[in-house]
C-alpha cells in the first residue's frame, strides 16, 4: 500500500495504463465544468459555446441532449448540478443584459423530457447557485450601497414556477448580508448535515446557546503563526480617522447622524478619504442593523434536519478571502410565508454569519466530502503580515496553491495544507474550480 499521496500518484501513473477509449467533439469552444448525477448514469457538460449537453455515461458514451442557451441572451454556460434525485438539473450561465452588462441566470431543466422548466436571475454570476433539496434551489442578487459597500441577498426559488394561485410563493428571501470592502458573496454550496456519519452539530448545544448572546460570529484567522493566534480573531488595521461623538446618553445612530450633519455644514473636516469614511459608516451600519445569530432556535432534536449554506466572501478587499457559513433553519427550507421572509425590527436590517473561516489568501476552488462532513478549499496565499490599505489593490498571491481541509462538525482545519500544484494567473485573472473530492481522493 501506498504511504503518501506522491506514492500512490506514482503508482497510478508509471502501473495503471491510461487508454483513451472514446473522444466527444460535440462541443465546439471551451468546455468549463461538468457534473455527474448521483446515481452515475448521467453527466452534464457546460462550455463556452453556450450549450448545456447531456450525456449516458454507459460504456459507449452518447449524447442524450443539447440546450442551447443563447436565445436567452447567455453568453456562456458555466456549472450544473443534479439535485438529490436525479430529476433535475440546475444550469447557471452568465446573462448579457442592457448594455452589456453581465449578471448571471440559472435555469432548471427537466431529466423525464428535457424541457426548461424556470429561469432565475443570478448576480453576480459567480453565485453560480445550487441545490438546498429537490425542488428548491438558491441563487443570490446584488444591490450597491456605495462605491465600496454593497448587500448580498440570498434568495430561495421552486424549480417549477407555474403556480395555478398569485398566492402561492415560487420565491422567498433566505439572507441580506451587508458586504465591506468591495466584496461580494460568491460561490454558494449547502452542507447537509443529515449525511454527517454523527448528524450533531458543529458545536455543542450548551455551547451555542451560550454564544448567542453575542452578535459576533467567531472568525478562524488561518494567517497567524500559532494555534494561540488562530483562535483570536483578525485585528485589521485602522486607519487615522476623527472618533464619532461619544457624549452622555447619545445612541451610536444619533452620534452618526449628527457626524454627517457637521460634515455637511462644515463644522469639522474628517480626517479620513472618501473610502475610508464609506467603510466606517458601513462597519458602524452592521453593528448597529444586523440580526443576531438564531442559535437559541436550535434543539438537538433538530439538528439532523439542519443544514449550512457555504460561500466564499471577504472584508478586507474584493478578492475572496474568508468563508462563510450559515445555518438555515429547516423552517426557512420552504418558499411558504411572507416573501421577503420573517418580519424584522429596524435593528436586524441585515443577516449575521454564523462562522467566518479567514484563509488569508485567494481562494481559488471549494468542495464538499461526500458525506458533507469536510469542506477542502484552494487557497493562493499572500504575502504575511500583508496591510490592505486599499480594497482595489489585494496583495499580491503565491503561486503556491495550498489545499485546506475543515471539520464542519468542529469547525477546525483538520491537517496543516498541502501543497501539490502551482498557479501563475496574477490575482485579478484567477477563475473559480469546482474541486470534486471522493473517498479517497481529491481531484
């Protein structure tokens, strides 16, 4: 047996001859993904020709189906996936709207007669979207705020959305996450814990009841040196900026108001850049309008039915940095209730995370284990002890590419990275890949 990955890739490329038994020249440009349906029969193939293509994967592989997105304004398609059944097939692509500015749309086609079932707006289109079970699938939208400041919202959508009553939802809003920084909410995936191999959840209950009475989702910083400074969080550096008023009895939201109102008749002059006093207001914004986590709705009992929704995210530029995680409620699984989802106060005007992983690098690829316990993450590091002065301009990344690993159970990083391949995309050019990982490999 082999003793090391570099053994067993060695093994498999001097002794096991590669053949080439079959060669599919259907496409006719860049093919960019492909995804197999659980049950193995099938896979799906999506390509810069525009076309999604479904294939028998039987020993003689044939074409079964050909969509062509391009009548619905698509530039390209870019990633798919089947839905726990097989019945479905999700196809996100990127959407050439007014002006030829770009967003993404996802589509649902049909496996008994491949027909297109629905259309759903996707943006920014790297959301990409996915399954949360067999007939309900999540995209995001984008809204800007200011120049640096947007909100990220999560929608939940029926994948068959002709309704014979206006009061049925085909849609509801799962999440609105304030983003910082020119960073945007990226690349969902859901984490199923009922395939855990223990379906408890990541903490103990007494644990997260205790922690929610705190508004702060713990951060697991992955640039510091040692284990005592991966458990505290990241300290970002603060720039020189004049202090808000802090008198007596005034709120944090009237302290702001009347900073503007001396701003904009002249009394003081802030000593900070436009970009510098836009993520002030924002951070103060979040601290002031952001739901806590729900935690204390969790029982053990219901923890099996629970589920995590995975994406990638930032605070500190627009490059993606940190993971996200949060926790969808099984009552939050249905596009039944209020569209714009449970009433809020004014101060829960946005979501809360439940756990932020800070990899301290560009992540460059994700992907779940397949029974959802591991979630393995491509990383590009940067430089260390690097300061983001200015969120336009990330650091520089290595051409290392580091492979992390993460109990989603203890929400720790299991093993140090490893370290097989090399990049050489300058940051602004790396795309996203989708890793797909087996028992025992990754790929």
């Amino acid at each position: 047996a082999a003793v090391s990955w570099y053994d067993e890739f060695q093994r498999l490329y001097d002794t096991i001859p590669c053949v080439e038994v079959q060669a599919l020249t259907e496409h006719n440009d860049q093919v960019l993904h492909l995804s197999f349906s659980h049950s193995g029969c099938l896979f799906a193939s999506c390509s810069k020709d525009c076309t999604v293509k479904i294939w028998s994967n039987e020993l003689d592989i044939s074409l079964q189906h050909s969509s062509n997105m391009r009548p619905y304004n698509w530039s390209y398609t870019q990633f798919s996936q089947f839905n726990s059944d097989d019945s479905l097939l999700l196809v996100s692509g990127v959407f050439v709207g007014p002006h030829n500015s770009s967003s993404g749309e996802i589509a649902v086609i049909s496996m008994e007669n491949f027909t297109l079932l629905s259309r759903v707006r996707n943006k920014p289109y790297d959301v990409f979207g996915c399954w949360l079970n067999e007939t309900n699938l999540i995209s995001g939208n984008l809204h800007r705020i200011g120049r640096i400041t947007s909100c990220s919202v999560l929608w939940l959508n029926n994948a068959f959305q002709g309704v014979e009553s206006e009061n049925v939802n085909v849609v509801k809003r799962l999440f609105k996450i304030q983003n910082l920084n020119a960073s945007t909410i990226r690349t969902v995936m859901v984490a199923d814990c009922s395939r855990y191999d223990s379906p408890d959840l990541l903490l103990d209950y007494e644990e997260q009841l205790a922690a929610s009475s705190t508004s702060t989702c713990p951060v697991f910083d992955l640039g510091s040196d040692s284990e005592e400074e991966e458990a505290k969080p990241k300290q970002t550096p603060e720039p020189a900026v004049q202090e808000l008023p802090d008198e007596g009895g005034v709120t944090a939201e009237d302290g702001l108001q009347q900073f503007f109102d001396d701003i904009m008749e002249g009394r003081v002059r802030p000593a900070m850049t436009e970009t510098e006093l836009e993520t002030k207001v924002a951070e103060l914004f979040v601290r002031n309008r952001t739901k806590p986590p729900e935690l204390n709705r969790l029982s053990p009992d219901s923890t099996s039915k629970t589920k995590y929704l995975i994406f990638t995210t930032g605070c500190l530029t627009y490059s993606p940095h940190q993971i996200g995680i949060k926790r969808i409620l099984p009552h939050q699984m249905t596009t039944a209730g209020p569209v714009l989802g449970e009433e809020r106060r004014s101060d829960e005007f946005f979501d809360s995370l439940d756990h932020v992983i800070d990899i301290h690098g560009h992540v460059i690829g994700m992907g779940l284990s397949p029974d959802h316990r591991y979630l393995y993450v491509n990383s590009r590091a940067w430089p260390r002890d690097c300061v983001i002065s200015d969120p336009m301009q990330p650091p520089p990344i290595a051409e290392e590419i580091d492979l992390h690993v993460f109990d989603l159970k203890t929400m720790k990083e299991v093993k140090r990275a490893l370290r097989a391949h090399r990049a050489y995309t300058p940051n602004e050019e790396c795309f996203f890949i989708f890793l797909d990982v087996s028992r025992d490999f990754v790929a």
